[in-house]
C-alpha cells in the first residue's frame, strides 16, 4: 500500500512540474481595436494582440488601403498565429487567410486583393499551437 501511495504522490508531483516548466506561452491577454484606416477614407483598420507578462507574443490586422492580412509572430515559444477576413460581394462569400508558423520576429502579408469601398469585412486572428486556433478573437472591419 505505502508503495501505491508514493508511486501516486511521484507521479502527482512529476505532472506538477512538467505543467511549471512548459514553454508555450498561452496569452494572458489580448488589446484590440479598430480605427479610421489611414489614407482610405471611409475604411476601418483592425487589430489584435496576445501578451502573456507585459510582452508582446503576436498579432493580426487588417488594413483597408490595399486590402492587406498582416500576421506578426514575436516570441518563439512554439505558438504561432492565424489571420483571416471573410466579406460578401452580394450573395458570393469571400474568405482568405492564412498561419504564420515560423517563430520569433517574423511577419507575412496577405493582399485581399480589390474588396469593394464601404465592404464590411469580419476580420479573425488567433494564437495557433499544432494546427489548433486558441483565443480567436473577431473584428468588424470596413474597407
């Protein structure tokens, strides 16, 4: 019985430790907003961010002039990040993104190609770890 028990406590305090020491950073938290697009009249810019202890771990926007995806991933804790827009011309849906996957200090740029003026554009973008989309978070847009 004495053998049962420490082999449970061993085992409790090893699942303990290795939760402690995993690298991944999940965020903490994430800052998003949208504002007037600049040199785009009418357009709406949007963004996110993920922290996890006051530092920056990545992020997507979405820019109204040139209709751009762009996804940053600053921290190589094995995360990476997806952004992604859908919008309607009439009754066609349109959806285009993409992950960055490659680690610290990298960046990628998406041209939506010409969304029509005034178009509203549900803009996503979420931590990724193995393929998975964590904390997604959605912005409305305008191009």
């Amino acid at each position: 019985m004495r053998t049962r028990a420490r082999v449970g406590i061993v085992a409790a305090m090893a699942t303990v430790l290795v939760g402690a020491t995993s690298t991944a950073a999940y965020a903490d938290y994430y800052t998003s907003g949208c504002r007037n697009a600049y040199n785009d009249s009418g357009g709406l810019d949007c963004w996110v961010m993920f922290w996890k202890d006051g530092i920056a771990l990545g992020g997507g926007e979405f820019h109204a002039y040139g209709e751009h995806l762009f996804a940053y991933d600053s921290w190589a804790d094995g995360r990476g990040v997806y952004v992604g827009a859908t919008w309607w011309e009439g009754s066609y849906k349109h959806s285009n993104g993409f992950k960055l996957t490659s680690g610290a200090n990298t960046s990628r740029t998406l041209d939506l190609g010409n969304i029509p003026e005034g178009t509203s554009v549900t803009f996503t973008s979420c931590q990724t770890d193995d393929g998975a989309l964590l904390n997604c978070r959605t912005q409305t847009a305008r191009a």
